[in-house]
C-alpha cells in the first residue's frame, strides 16, 4: 500500500526499512508514524512481513489444525501426518510469500521507494517470522517432513535482507499491559504474551543491520531517535 507522495527531491535508491520487536512492543504504531512522517519528503510504502502473509492460508491451516485435533487418534503415524498437513505444507507456503514480499520490498528499493516494513523474516527456527518445519533437526520423523524441511530453509536464506532493521525492546510487563490496551481481533492472551516475549527477545531479522530501540518511552521520542539514525545514512 503506497501511503506517500514525493515532496522534495527523491533519492536515487530507497531502501528497506523494518520495525520489528516483540508483541506488545508497538510496532504497529511506530511503524505507521514513521511511514507517514518519511512520506512527506519521499515515496514510501508500507508492507506487513509478518503472519498471515494470505487470509486464506491462514484459515486452511487453523482449519487443518481443528480437524487433526478433533479426530486425532494419539498414535505416531496420526501426529506425523498431522505435523506435514497441518505445520509443513502451510509452512512452506508460509516462507514463498516471504519471499515474494522481500523480492517485491527489494524492487521497490531500487526504484527509489523506501519501504517501510512491519515486521521481517528471520532465518532463526521457532522464531515468529522465521521457518516452523526444521525447529528440532536433525530428529525429524520421516523423510518427507526433512524434505519439506530442507525446502523451507532454503527458502528463507534466499529472502533479500532489509538495509536496517529496528527491533523495539521494551520489559515484560509493558509488552503485556499494551497488549491488554489494544484492540485486535484474536488478540494473544497474557499468558500468550509472556511466552512469546521470552521465546523472541532476542531474535534478528534478516538484515544488514540491526538495531535494539529501547521503546518505553514516548511515540514522540522512538520516532525522533528512528529519524536520527536514517538521516545519518543518507
């Protein structure tokens, strides 16, 4: 979705710009702020890179999910086919449109757009935003879920990296209280939170650089540091 129009003189090359970060840490709206402040001197325009990448695939997978859970017989050959139809082939699915976006992201930059990125793969298994299938290799069961696996992993390392990604930091208890103050459909629970907060701290999206935002403070404040930092690599 392209949200701005050149006003100054437009850089010859844009580049791809990431907000990234935990749930709860406001990505959603600094990455808004920023693409609206940036679109009144240069051509931007926002992308999602996070999950769902298509409606429809994440319907097909909680449906797949339901249905395995619903008739599930306990044995390992159940949750063996399980796991392929309902993590793997979504998965795969999952990491080609990640691809396809960065490609799209990466097309963009190169014809002098600046792409404003909420959320970016990363090439970490369990991550969010990074490959599901290989989270416990080599123990992989069964050879086509290492295929499928081995699939996924390439496809990821062929995702085209962001020139700089921000990854906003805040502390447990803030990530929770702003998870509780937003409105979202399916919105995570606490203990959601608590979990995905432990699990992703630390993760790095694909990028040239990356950058830890401290974003406790104001909207006002991230955003002036944000500017700040892209201004110095013009």
């Amino acid at each position: 979705m392209s949200i701005g129009v050149l006003h100054g003189s437009m850089p010859q090359t844009g580049r791809i710009v990431v907000i990234s970060g935990i749930d709860g840490a406001g990505k959603s709206t600094v990455v808004e702020s920023l693409a609206a402040r940036l679109a009144t001197t240069q051509r931007v325009t926002l992308v999602r890179g996070g999950k769902p990448q298509a409606a429809w695939l994440e319907s097909l997978r909680l449906g797949l999910r339901k249905s395995s859970t619903d008739g599930g017989t306990g044995r390992s050959q159940a949750r063996h086919k399980t796991r392929i139809f309902c993590d793997a082939f979504p998965g795969i699915v999952l990491a080609l449109l990640r691809w396809r976006l960065s490609r799209r992201a990466r097309r963009l930059a190169l014809a002098g757009v600046t792409v404003v990125a909420d959320r970016w793969p990363t090439l970490e298994y369990g991550m969010m935003d990074g490959p599901k299938i290989a989270r416990d290799q080599p123990g992989l069961n069964g050879a086509i879920l290492r295929l499928l696996a081995g699939w996924e992993s390439a496809i990821y390392r062929r995702v085209e990296p962001a020139d700089v990604a921000f990854f906003l930091v805040v502390d447990e208890s803030t990530a929770i209280r702003r998870n509780a103050e937003r409105v979202k459909a399916g919105k995570e629970s606490t203990e959601d939170i608590r979990r995905r907060y432990r699990e992703n701290l630390d993760y790095q999206p694909i990028a040239h650089r990356v950058e830890r935002i401290d974003n406790s403070g104001t909207l006002a404040e991230v955003l002036a540091l944000l500017e700040r930092d892209l201004e110095r690599e013009r």
